[in-house]
C-alpha cells in the first residue's frame, strides 16, 4: 500500500511540475496589461553604469575625508531610476527603444505568461543585485505609460509597477533566457557595456 500511495505522490508531483495549465490565445489577449494596452515598447537603459565601483576605493586620509573621494563623488552620474523619467516627453536617458509590432506583442504575452505555466507565483526571490537596464513599457490609448516591467538579466528578476501584474511566473529554467533573447534579437543591449 506504501508503495502505491508513494507512486500517486509521485504522479501527482510530477503532473503539476510538468503539466502546468497554459493561458489560451483569449486568455492571452485579455489579460492585464495587454487588455489596456494601445502600444508596447521595450528599451534598454543604464547600460554604461557598474552596479558598483569596479575598484575598492581609495583610503579616507587623517582629516576624514579624502580629495580622490570628493572627486569621485562630485564628478559620479547616477543610474536613472525609470519612475523618474517616464513623465518627460523625451524620455531623456533611455539609450534604445523598440516599438513592437501586434505579433511581437502577441509573442510577448506568451513568453510573460506561458513560459512557466499559469499558476500563482507568490514566491519572490531576494537579490541585492537589482540594477535594471531593460523595461517593457505598455501605453494606454492617450500614449501614456500606465505599467512597466523592470527587469534585471544579471540576477534574473522582474519588478512591476502594480500588484497586478502577478500572474507573471519566471520561475523556470529558460525564461529569462528567452526574455533576454527577445531585448537581444531587437537590438537592445542586455548587459552592462565592458570596455575593458
């Protein structure tokens, strides 16, 4: 008997490993962000910044305080946080852009929501590492961005404007994989840009 129920364990784990519930074509197209959505963009940004200084820096002198470091300070430009800019007509600090077309749209949503399978992704990993260089932007019918996912493809996380956009599941092997791929095979850079 042991065996047996042992076995339908087993079945059971592997049915719901393997066989999640896919979003239908409809389903696809009906849900939230896609449903309001008039365009999408996806960019890249930030790419010439290190998530950190490269090197230790330089020793505070007997004063406190070092002239290296005040120079660092005074001539170091910051990351954009996108939040930030999105209000601005120019979009001022996004380095590349790329409207996509319905089928690529249609073929985001399938990558977004049926990669890993229609289920509730409630798990949340924790990095210190989140320094996005690419978003996806979804645009209502008056041209204003309404929701944007963040993403970072160095530790592989996703951050989103709302709670609503939960049904995202990147928990499996290949997404961010293919998520990166659909950035690179448009021409956006993904990483940050070593010229060393």
């Amino acid at each position: 008997m042991k065996k047996y129920f042992s076995l339908i364990i087993f079945l059971l784990f592997f049915s719901f490993s393997f066989g999640q519930k896919k979003f239908s074509t409809n389903e696809l197209l009906n849900i939230y962000p896609f449903n309001k959505t008039s365009k999408v963009k996806i960019i890249s940004y930030n790419t010439d910044f290190v998530s950190e200084f490269p090197t230790p820096l330089p020793p505070v002198g007997k004063d406190g305080d070092s002239t290296i470091i005040k120079n660092i300070i005074a001539n170091q430009t910051f990351p954009i946080k996108l939040k930030n800019i999105l209000g601005n007509e120019n979009l001022k600090g996004i380095e590349e852009t790329k409207t996509l077309n319905f089928v690529e749209i249609f073929e985001l949503s399938k990558l977004l929501y049926n990669t890993c399978g229609k289920f509730s992704n409630d798990m949340r990993e924790v990095s210190k590492c989140f320094f996005p260089r690419n978003a996806v932007l979804f645009y209502d019918e008056n041209d204003k961005v309404f929701e944007f996912l963040e993403i970072c493809f160095e530790c592989y996380r996703i951050e989103y404007t709302s709670e609503k956009s939960l049904e995202i599941n990147g928990l499996c092997n290949d997404f961010y994989f293919k998520l990166e791929n659909l950035f690179k095979n448009n021409g956006l850079k993904t990483q940050h840009n070593r010229n060393y």
